[in-house]
C-alpha cells in the first residue's frame, strides 16, 4: 500500500491529520507529487487518480483508492482506534453530515476562491473566474458564520467528541490562510475552537 499525497495541499492534509491522530501516519509509504509540476496529471497517476487529483491510495493489488474521505473510512477500518468516524450506525451518519457539511459549504469554496483568484494557480485552474472567486468568498464566509454558531452550541463541529469533520474544519481554517481569510479573528466560537484541536498532536502540520 502507497499513499500518493502533495505537501501543503489541503485534501493530502486531510488523510495525514486523519492518520496523525491514529498514530498511524509514520508506518505509512508515502509517494510525494508535486502539484505545480504537474505530476498528478501524468499517465501513470492518473492510472491510480483517473481525475488526476491527490491524495490517493495505491493498494496491495495495484488499484487505486482516491477521495479523501473514501481513503479515510479505509483506514478507520485498518486502524479502529481511536474512533474518528462514528461507533453505531446513527453516530457514523451524524459524524458523515458534519463532515460533508463542512467539506461543501466551506473546504469547497475556499478552493474556489483561491484557484480562481490566486496568481499560482493561473497554470492549473484555466480559465480563471474572478466572478467565481467572489461568488465563492461569498458563501465561505456564510459557511464560517454558521459553523461559528455551531461550535457555540457543542464543543465540537459533529457533538461532543473530536471527529474527521473536526479535520476537515481545521484544514479548511488553515487553506483560507492563502488568501488572507481567518474567521477565527472574527468568531469567539471558531477561536476557542482552534485554539483547542490545535493542541492536539494529531494535528501538528
Ligand atoms: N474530492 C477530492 C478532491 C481532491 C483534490 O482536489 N485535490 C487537489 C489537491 S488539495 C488536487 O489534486 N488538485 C490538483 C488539480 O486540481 O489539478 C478529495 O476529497 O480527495
């Protein structure tokens, strides 16, 4: 098994934290690919990756796993402990909502804003929208006044308890940093929040 990852990508970002936290990370064979290089869109990754995206999981067979959550719900089974995906049936889909909460409503477009805004992504976002930037700094910015409201109402974005929407919120937080968005700033909530999970040695970058 292979994991191809980018640094400082924020959906490669996401699996690491994920296996940080399971302690699982250093015992893992990493590929690295290097995005402005354009790696992910050469023949033999996109055998792996047909989208050509990053990260994605090579296994035993040759076959490739891609879809950042997908790669997760992979390792939760190889690695159950501890528990970052839901323990009963109710708990995985409560844990599911949040996390695809967050992954749409704010990861998806903070993406938006910076590809299409950002001067080191003219080679790979062609065209570039500046109406598509706006649009989408639009709605992360609503995204941020909600998930702000929501961590006034639980400790945590899914409940009680440290999950992968937990990941996917921090990573968002962090990828807003490039184009100079820090809701934490703004937000009590999302700043105690931070403050918290950041802590946390599963997420050291
Ligand atoms: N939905 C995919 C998105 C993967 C994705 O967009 N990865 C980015 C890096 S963060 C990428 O490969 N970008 C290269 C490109 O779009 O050309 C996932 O969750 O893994």
């Amino acid at each position: 098994m292979k994991l191809y990852y980018a640094r400082m990508a924020p959906n490669p970002d996401r699996v690491k934290y994920f296996l940080q936290e399971k302690g699982a990370w250093d015992g893992i064979e990493k590929v690295e690919i290097n995005i402005i290089n354009q790696d992910h869109r050469q023949p033999a990754y996109r055998a792996l990756s047909p989208m050509g995206h990053v990260p994605a999981l090579e296994l035993e067979d040759g076959s490739g796993l891609t879809e950042s959550r997908a790669i997760c719900t992979y390792f939760e089974g190889l690695y159950p402990e501890p528990n970052l995906m839901g323990v009963d049936a109710l708990e995985r889909a409560r844990i599911e909502m949040w996390d695809r909460r967050v992954e749409l409503t704010y990861l998806l477009h903070i993406a938006g804003w910076f590809r299409n805004s950002h001067p080191a992504m003219a080679e790979l976002e062609k065209p570039q929208s500046a109406e598509w930037a706006g649009i989408s700094e639009g709605r992360a910015r609503k995204a941020a006044a909600f998930f702000d409201k929501r961590l006034g109402e639980a400790p945590y974005v899914a409940g009680d308890r440290f999950t992968i929407a937990d990941i996917t919120l921090y990573v968002g937080m962090g990828f807003g940093k490039i184009v100079k968005f820090r809701p934490w700033e703004d937000y009590a909530n999302i700043a105690d929040w931070r403050e918290r999970v950041s802590a946390r040695p599963g997420l050291k970058s």
